[in-house]
C-alpha cells in the first residue's frame, strides 16, 4: 500500500508539471527570446512526461496487487464464513442469490479496488495538485474557477438517486440467478411436463424487471454525466474569457504563459472531474454489493462453539435426547418434548409419517441445528461443549438426499478420511454392496461421476454414500432412509453388511425398509413431534395402532416380498 501511495504522489506530482513548464517556456523562453530557458524547458518537459508514465505504470502494477490481495481475503473470508454457517441460515437463502453475491458482488468490489488503485485516487490527487499550482500562479482565476463548485454539488443529488436503484438491481440479480440455477436443476422436470413456454415466461419477467432497472440506472447516470459535461464546457469558457482579457488588459500580472498555463491544468483536471461521474457510479455499486457480502459475513451462527469447547475423545456413542424441543425459525415446533437414550453401540429407528419430525431428529445430532429446548448429550456430554470438529468427524451420516461430488469414486469415497488406503476404500464399497458395479466403471474407482453424480443410478448414489460414511469409522451412525434408492436385493446386501456394523457403534435410522426397523433394540414412533409408542418391533405390532398403521402402509408389502424372494432362493438352491 505505501508503494502505491508513494508512486500515485509522484506520479500525479509530474503529470501536473508540464502546463507550469510551458509557462516557463513561453513566458522567459519565446517571449524574451532565450533559447537556453527553452531548450531546458523543452527537456524538463520530456523528462517530466517519460517519469510520469514510469510511475503510473508502477502505480498500475501496485495497484492491481493490492486489489488482488484484498478480494483474495474477500473471497476467502466469504467462503469460510458460508462453509460454518448453520443450516437454518440456508433454508433462509436460496442458493441462487448467495451464488450471485459470492460471484457478481464479489466482481464488482474487485472492479471497484482496480479503479481506485489506478483511477480514482490518482484522479482525486491529480485535482488536488492542479488547484494548488493553480492557487499559486493566480488565485483570483482559482477562486473564479472553484465558483462553480456549488453547480457540481447540485450534481451530486443526481448520482444519490443511483444509491437504491443499484441495491435494488443486485437483489433482482440475485432473483435472476435463482431462476437460473433453478431451470438447469429442474430441466428434466420441465421437459417432462412440457412447461418450457411457462418457464421462459416466469424469467422474462424477472430479466425484464433486471433490465428496467438497470435502465434507470443508466438513464440517472446519464443525466448526471451530461451535467458534468455542461460544467466542464461552461469552466473552460470561464478561464478562456476571463484569462484573454485579464491577458490584455492587465499590466502584466497575468501573462500568455499564465493563460496557457491555466489551460493546461484544467485540461488535466476535465478527465478526472468526468471520470468522478464514473467513479461515483463504480462506488455505488460496490457499497451496494458490499453490503450483501459483507450481510453473509456479519450473520450471526445460529450454531457455534462455546468458548472453551472440549474436545470428544474415546467416543463410546451414548445418545441422550433429554426433553428436546426443536422449531425452525421461531415456528411452530417440529419436535416436542422429545427423550430417549442410545447405550452405547446401541441402535434406535425412528418412524412416522411424513412430516413427523423423524430427519429433524437426525439433524440435530452432528448439531446442523440447536434444539430450541433441552439438551442433547453423548457420553453425558452436552454437544454443545463439544468441538463441532470433533463431534462431526466421529459422525458417518448418510441423508435421504445423496450428494456427490463431480470428482472419481474414489475421491467421493474418501471424502470424509482422506487417508483411507485404496484397501480400506475397497473394503467400505464392497460393505456396502457398491464394489461390483464401481468394477465396471470405464475406470473403475477413478472414473468421474459427473455433477451430483448424474452418471450413476440412484441407487449406486446411495450406496456410496453408505461407503463413504462406512469409511470414517464413526461411532455414531446415522442412516436417514439410506436405502430407500435401491432394489429390495441390494437393500439386503447392505443390511447383512449394516448388521454386523451396527454391534460395532451406536446407530439412530429413520426408517425407510422393513428389514432394518427389524434389527435395532427399540423403535419409536413420532407423531405430530411427539413420541406416541416405543419399543421392540413386535412389541408395537402388539401394542401400537400407529406402528400397526405405519406397518400397513409401508411395510407389509416389503415383507411379502422378502417373503417371496426367500422361497425364490430357497428354490435356486
């Protein structure tokens, strides 16, 4: 920074040194005939402008660095800042806008840095050092000039007006990228349903709000320039006018040199004084797209560590939710008074209809979300006296909804424990019933999956994702209907796999197969938030007619077709 403060000086020094030398070169070189004054001030003059360049191409490079320093920490802090955000802060943001704000914004500050390393503050120098040689060659053509100051204020009201124009225009740019990003998402399902007309319709509308106010934008600022335009004239015939007569009619306090000389550094200070109309538009826009980056850095956790957080050794997995209550954005409550307790190397499947608040359950133990009331506990430890690392990294968690990376299998795999061995990692697939068709991949484990894994089946997604969370070893497992993707033949690979997995660590499932509900020490039904029964499977089939529903609708024809897929095997063998 002190190198381009020192460069922008001198170089706005020596910019503004030529209209002095050619009063110098008229005044005591042509008028009096001496053609050493001249020639020295000729050379002077050279010198001047090839030192000048010198240092703005110095200050050019200074200035790009230093940008370029800042928008790295800027980018680098928004990044970090959006990876710890809790989950309640994405379900009030739509993807499309943070992705707007972390690329448009982003730009546009970094725009703003770049021209006022190399443009704005040279320019605001270079106004600053004209008016004072001006003041002192002629102070009563300085005071005749800055009298139109009060005009270029009155302009200023003009180029205020943008302020809340560019605010609107990037929140509008942000609604722009969600139908964007929305389309691309759901373009199969647009496709599908033949609503690619409808569709075009709905972001039309939105890009034509985008442009009408970018429009605005435009016209407000045009109408600003021209005004600028105006003064500029309007200074130039100021000191044309009254320089030439004071030149005639003078004693000699005024000369030819002082009029050339005054021209010349009003000349120098137009380019600025119209480039000011463009840095205010310029500053505008990255006050504006500031204030949204800097709304994503300044948002509070709504999940964080308590100072002093302790860590999580020797993990044994007890789970205690003891009366947990749990709402999403101060709404009516998801979960209500919740307990039960895990021991450890325990296993619990949670069921209900959907909408019960069974993955909310699963949402709260790697703390994605803090529960409104009560407590959860693992080994008798509050998480949040936990280290969310430490927490997290002990916990192999599989969502209903499986995201992969556009990276190999392999990459996917090891996601989680980056060390893993190529044997270890064959070892989790084939657990997880995934290494037969990861095999015939073009490249086996190194083959790329493409974005969110759009070449593979739903059901090989989930079974690497089963692999990956198999990988970390975790002692608590979380299975959020981890097998709904795959075939009834497959699901009962993995369960044998999950079995001998599960005496192993503590595992909390929500539900999806007969055959894993089958398995665990109790279950409990959620209903509304509430837990209305717990217990063994038979033991609900006995004394729950919400289990007997619930096992009505989702899993008497499962277990027909175990059934039936048992007398199958029974007859090949």
């Amino acid at each position: 920074m002190s190198v381009l403060l020192l460069t922008l000086a001198v170089g706005s020094l020596l910019r503004t040194l030529p209209p002095v030398l050619s009063k110098i070169a008229i005044d005591d070189g042509v008028r009096d005939e001496n053609l050493e004054v001249l020639f020295a001030t000729v050379g002077l003059f050279v010198g001047a402008v090839v030192f000048a360049n010198l240092f703005m191409a110095a200050r050019l490079y200074a200035a790009r660095y230093s940008s370029q320093k800042v928008i790295h920490d800027v980018r680098n802090d928004l990044y970090q800042h959006l990876s710890a955000k809790s989950m309640s802060f994405f379900d009030r943001h739509q993807t499309g806008d943070l992705m707007s704000r972390v690329t448009n914004d982003v730009n546009m500050i970094q725009f703003f840095f770049n021209m006022a390393g190399t443009v704005i503050l040279s320019s605001i120098a270079l106004v600053g050092f004209n008016l004072v040689f001006m003041f002192a060659l002629d102070w009563v053509m300085a005071l005749a000039l800055l009298a139109l100051t009060p005009f270029f204020v009155m302009l200023q009201s003009v180029a205020r007006r943008v302020v809340p124009l560019f605010r609107r225009s990037n929140q509008q740019m942000g609604v722009v990228n969600v139908e964007i990003r929305e389309a691309i998402a759901g373009i199969k399902i647009v496709q599908a349903f033949g609503r690619e007309a409808h569709q075009e319709a709905r972001f039309d509308r939105e890009n034509w709000k985008l442009r009408d106010l970018r429009t605005r934008v435009l016209r407000t600022f045009g109408l600003y320039m021209q005004g600028v335009e105006f003064l500029a004239g309007g200074a130039t015939a100021l000191i044309l006018g009254l320089g030439s007569w004071r030149v005639v009619t003078s004693a000699g306090d005024f000369s030819l040199g002082d009029l050339v000389a005054f021209q010349g550094l009003l000349l120098l200070m137009l380019a600025p004084t119209r480039f000011l109309g463009f840095a205010v538009q310029m500053t505008q826009q990255a006050i504006t797209s500031g204030e949204r980056v800097f709304q994503i850095i300044d948002t509070p956790l709504d999940v964080q560590e308590r100072p002093g957080a302790q860590p999580l050794a020797d993990v044994r997995g007890g789970v205690e939710f003891d009366h947990v209550t749990f709402n999403y954005g101060g709404g009516e409550p998801i979960l209500r008074d919740i307990s039960f307790h895990i021991p450890a190397g325990g296993s619990l499947a949670i069921v209900g209809r959907s909408g019960s608040g069974k993955s909310t359950v699963a949402n709260l133990l790697p703390r994605f979300y803090d529960p409104s009331a009560g407590v959860i506990r693992i080994d008798g430890h509050d998480l949040r006296d936990i280290r969310l690392h430490d927490l997290r990294s002990r916990t192999g968690i599989v969502m209903q909804e499986t995201f992969l990376f556009n990276m190999t299998v392999a990459e996917n795999l090891r996601f989680g424990h980056q060390g893993a061995t190529d044997a270890e990692v064959e070892a989790a697939a084939r657990l997880a019933a995934a290494h037969e068709f990861i095999a015939e991949l073009p490249q086996g484990y190194d083959t790329l999956i493409g974005d969110r894994g759009v070449r593979l089946s739903g059901g090989q997604r989930q079974r690497i994702a089963i692999a990956r969370a198999l990988l970390v070893r975790p002692a608590l497992l979380v299975l959020d209907e981890a097998t709904s993707s795959v075939d009834t033949r497959t699901d009962r690979a993995i369960q044998q796999a999950l079995e001998q997995l599960m005496r192993e660590r503590t595992t909390i499932v929500i539900a999806h197969r007969l055959s894993t509900i089958q398995r665990v020490d109790q279950i409990i039904v959620l209903d509304q938030g509430r837990i209305t029964a717990r217990g063994t499977h038979a033991e609900l089939l006995a004394s729950s007619d919400e289990y007997r529903a619930i096992y009505d609708l989702q899993f008497r024809l499962q277990e027909e077709g175990m059934r039936a897929m048992d007398a199958n095997d029974d007859e090949e063998s």
